[in-house]
C-alpha cells in the first residue's frame, strides 16, 4: 500500500513543479514593450519620409509642368520669327524636351519611393497592432496565471 502512496505523491509534485513552470513568464513585459517602442519610432520616421518624398514628387510635377509651358512659349515664337531662327528654337525645343522627359523618370522614380514608403507605413502599422494584441494577450494571460498561482498558494 505504501508504494502506491509514493506514486501519487510523486506524480502529484511533478505536477505542482510542472504547473510552476507554467506560471513562469518565457517572454518579459520589458522586451515586447522595447519591440513596441522600436516599432512605433519606425513608423514615425516612415511618415516622416513620406512627406519628404511626397513634396519632393510634387516640386518634380511643378517644373515638369513649367517646362511644358516654357516649350509652348517657344512654339508660338517659332511661328512668329520664321525659318531662320527655327534651327536655334529647335535645339532649345530639343533640350527642353529631354530635360522634361529626365524630370518625368525623375517622378516616376519618386512616386514607386513614396508608394514604397506608404506600402512600409501600412506594413509596419498593421505589425505594431499585431505586436500590441499579442502583448495584450500575454499580460492577460500573465494576470491569471499569476491569480491561478496565488489562488494554489492560498490552497496549500
């Protein structure tokens, strides 16, 4: 009969040893908190280089659209001097033109930046609030099993 005690008695404290590691928390409140805190600076620098990008893109447009402007300008005073000077304003026309077509690569290359930073914006937003959730879980799941813990200390 004796034996049998000694088996419940051992699997009983393996028990009670195995709730204890249980109760004992893997990942520390101080390190997702930093995570958070790492995540959230990410963003903030995100959204700031969003706008940097964003006014950059609309400068870009601006001149685009004055050397537009500029080339239709110098249409209107081909037309009115005539052939002689038409090879001059032809090389003018030329210049402009592939200096409109370098400032239209030059907005393109800043609109795929700044639809890449809004795209790294979304991505770490939608981390932080999965990082927030799971660092809600945790403590919730830290605060009972801290009460289960008392409540077992409290019983024996």
């Amino acid at each position: 009969m004796t034996l049998q005690w000694v088996a419940v008695a051992t699997f009983l404290y393996a028990e009670i040893g195995l709730i204890l590691i249980f109760c004992l928390p893997f990942i520390p409140p101080q390190r997702v908190l930093r995570r958070l805190v790492t995540l959230i600076t990410q963003l903030a620098k995100e959204l700031s280089n969003k706008g940097v990008l964003k006014s950059q893109a609309e400068n870009t447009n601006e001149a685009a659209r004055k050397f537009m402007q500029e080339n239709e300008k110098l249409k209107r005073v081909l037309k009115r001097y005539g052939k002689e000077e038409e090879h001059i304003l032809e090389a003018e026309n030329k210049k402009l033109l592939e200096d409109q077509e370098k400032l239209k690569t030059e907005l393109k290359k800043t609109s795929d930046a700044l639809s890449k930073a809004q795209n790294d914006v979304m991505t770490l937003k939608m981390q932080s609030e999965r990082l927030s959730k799971e660092y809600d879980r945790l403590l919730k799941e830290h605060s009972k099993l801290q009460d289960r813990s008392g409540k077992d200390k409290k019983g024996l």
